[in-house]
C-alpha cells in the first residue's frame, strides 16, 4: 500500500517538474564582428499575451581582449520556434592585461547592437538554437575625453547552441 502511494507521489512530482517552463538557458554564441564567440545565460524574466522578455549576460575572452555581452530580448510566439528582437550592449576591452597598470595600452570599445532573429526553444527545456543579424554599431570613446566617441557601422550575424532548463 505504502509503495503504491510512494510510486503515485513520485510520479505526480516528476510530471509536475516535467511540466514547468525552461526560464534559463547557457548557450555558446559566435558571431562575424566584435567578440567572435561569447559564453552567455539567458533567462526568461516575464511572459504574457504571445510575448516573452528575457535577459541574458555573457563573458568572452580572445587573446588579448575581454567583453561582458548583456542583452535583452523580446521573442514572440508559443511554440518550439520563435522569432525574436533584441538589443546587446557589449563593453569590450582590447589588450585588456594593460588596463589597470600604469602603461595602460588598452583600447576600449562600446558595441551596441539591435538584431533580428530566431530560435529554437522548446517551452520545457531542452536544445536551444538562435541565429541573428542586424547593425552593428562601433563606438570607440578616445582615453581623455570618454564622450567624444568615434563610430563606425557595421553588418551583424550571430549563431548560437545551448541548453534550456
């Protein structure tokens, strides 16, 4: 008797867990202009009426530069495949190991980028697929005067895979 209702509980639990929406995910993200590839976590922070929003952040690391991407998303849709609209801001940092020393030879940038795209994730979790493109905006603020920027415009494109939990 008590394995019965032991067995039914478990199971109810496991179908309950089963049943919640994947709000995180990790995905690796490469793209054709500023960091080539970016280690990110996105999560889903509100969804009503076909809309959700989410934010994500992310960390990269290439030779002899750093960048934090952060990002915040608008993706439509219910289903396993969703279109969706974007903003990341990426604080990028080349020759980073100089930074903070006296001989500062770093070059520090500002990527702002607005996107368009797509992707893969099923509401329970599981395998996570993005692609976008969009403009890609380069702002290159020089060492002694922080808002008196350059910038250059550029074309966007970016793949990413991950998981979502």
């Amino acid at each position: 008797m008590y394995r019965s209702l032991l067995f039914l509980v478990s199971c109810f639990i496991m179908f309950q867990v089963a049943a919640q929406e994947a709000r995180n995910t990790i995905f690796a993200d490469g793209a054709v202009k500023g960091p080539v590839y970016a280690l990110n976590f996105d999560h889903v922070f509100h969804t009503a009426h076909g809309s959700t929003l989410s934010w994500s952040a992310g960390f990269s690391l290439e030779h002899d530069a750093i960048s934090a991407p952060l990002g915040i998303d608008v993706i439509k849709g219910r289903r396993d495949w969703h279109p969706e609209f974007g903003m990341l801001l990426i604080p990028y940092i080349d020759h980073y190991k100089t930074f903070l020393s006296g001989d500062n030879l770093s070059d520090k940038y500002i990527y702002v980028i607005p996107y368009a795209g797509y992707r893969l994730q099923h509401p329970y979790g599981g395998l996570f697929l993005k692609a976008s493109v969009g403009p890609f905006l380069s702002l290159d603020p020089p060492s002694d005067h922080f808002f008196h920027m350059t910038a250059k415009l550029y074309g966007y494109a970016s793949i990413g895979a991950g998981f979502s939990f």
